[in-house]
C-alpha cells in the first residue's frame, strides 16, 4: 500500500512530476494499491499497464487513471515516459463531485490520446509543475482548481459525462466500497459504519448512481476475489476469507453465478492467457 509522503505538514496532499522524478515506485512492476489518486500521462515506451485485471498494451500518449484501492503495476515495460500527477481525496474539496467522476475513470482507466487532446493534457500539467515548483500566495487553490479541469477534460475524454453532485452518503458509500476492508462486505455494515439505516443507505445509493448498494459491493467482491486468484498463490478457501465468505462452498456458488466460472476455472484460464 503506497502512501503520499509531503514534505512537511503544512504542503498540499499532492505531488507532481516526471516518472524519473517521482521516483521507482511510480513505475513499480509488483501489484499495488495507493491511498490517493494517480493520473499517469505517458509519452513514450512500450509494454503494458495493468489496473486490477485488464491488461491494457502501451502505445503512446496515454492518459491513465488509478483511484484509490485499485490495484496496478506496469508489466514488461521499457523506455517509460512521462508524468504523473498525485493527489488525496482530501485535494478534492472544492469540488466533491469530482470523486464520482474519477470512481467512473476508474473503472475505464486507459485512453490513447489524439494529438490535440495530449497537447491539452501536456499545456495542464506544466501549469501544475510550474505552479507547485513556484509556490507563492494561493498556491494550493491553482492547484485544486488545475487538477478540477484536469479531471473535468479527462471525463471527456474517455466520453464520461460529469457527474451532478451527489449526495454526501452515497458519496461516502461510493469511497468505502471502493477500498474493500475486513468486514465491510455488507450493505448492512456500511449502513451500521455510516450511521444510517440500510433501507435509507440503499435508497440514497441507487439515487445518486442508477445503481444499488448491493450491486457495488458484489462487483467490488467478485474484482477482489479475481485479483486474488490472478495475482497471488491464496487457495480457493482463503481467497473466500478474504473476501468475507466463511464458507467456501457458497463463495464458489457466488462466483460461478457472477462470472460463469468456478474460481479454479477462472485462475487456470488466467494462467493459460498469461501463458
């Protein structure tokens, strides 16, 4: 789990800069998870991006964005450029609204740019470098307000409409089902979690998102469960746990019901396609 680190206390949630200056890690070739967001704008190289369990192939300029809990790594990769812009959900704050957003780029997290939508991205983060580089009154407000177009344009790129604001709850339920924890696998427990009953919860959600809370959460399961079975040795019993099934038996019904696969067919046919 890959945490912002700031300089001192008093600086921005947010960093900025070109891949060599960001450092190892934000080409890391491990699968990870980071508590902030990431927006890769790559510009030159050749292999692969890998965000949860979609391989998506390099062939540059890129714009690529990986929210909070998704797990990534870059796979095979040579000759990697560009930038990377990082930010916490706290960064958000003038503009709440751009949490549902960035949840919906996650979801389709890779676009190949044509030239004058890259030459639009490139022109955005060079303000953000010149603007965190230089400093001065209001600093962090440019920042808020470049990343709030940044994320605005990258909405239309990838033919996202923005999104109405939506309400704090079903916000707030958007956040915690995205960053999956021990014993939050229930719409019950978000319910209890956010202090609200689960009707009221489960109205709200399907408000503000055309969808149901456990709609989300059963997606958010069967994601985790597949990481897990791609990336990791766990048996078909842990991987149960982990995703809070006590009983493997059931967890095996479920995921065969979600995805047409039992677990062990859907991990061999991984390792087939990866082969």
């Amino acid at each position: 789990m890959h945490r912002l680190e700031v300089p001192a206390p008093p600086a921005p949630p947010f960093a900025v800069g070109t891949f060599d200056a960001i450092g190892p890690l934000s080409r890391a070739d491990f699968p990870h998870r980071h508590t902030f967001y990431e927006l890769v704008h790559v510009t030159g190289g050749t292999g692969a991006h890998v965000v949860d369990t979609a391989r998506w192939p390099l062939r540059p300029p890129h714009l690529g964005v990986i929210a909070p809990g998704q797990v990534h790594q870059w796979a095979d990769v040579r000759g990697l450029t560009g930038h990377v812009v990082l930010f916490t959900d706290d960064f958000l704050l003038d503009h709440p609204a751009d949490r549902e957003l960035l949840r919906r780029l996650g979801e389709r997290p890779w676009l190949r740019l044509d030239e004058h939508a890259d030459a639009g991205v490139t022109r955005l983060i060079a303000d953000l470098e010149d603007e965190h580089r230089g400093g001065g009154e209001g600093t962090e407000s440019v920042l808020r307000a470049l990343v709030h177009v940044l994320v605005v344009r990258a909405g239309r790129l990838l033919g996202t409409p923005a999104p109405a604001p939506a309400g704090a709850l079903a916000a707030e339920f958007v956040r915690l089902a995205g960053r999956p924890g021990p014993g939050l696998w229930s719409v019950r427990a978000h319910a209890e979690r956010l202090g609200v009953t689960p009707g009221h919860l489960t109205e709200a959600v399907k408000a503000a998102t055309g969808r149901t809370a456990a709609q989300l959460l059963r997606e958010t399961r069967i994601r985790e469960a597949q990481r897990f079975l791609l990336r990791t040795d766990l048996t078909v019993r842990q991987v149960a746990s982990r995703v809070g099934f006590a009983d493997p038996a059931y967890f095996c019904r479920f995921f065969r019901r979600e995805t047409g696969l039992s677990p062990g067919d859907f991990r061999r046919v991984g390792e087939n396609h990866h082969d």
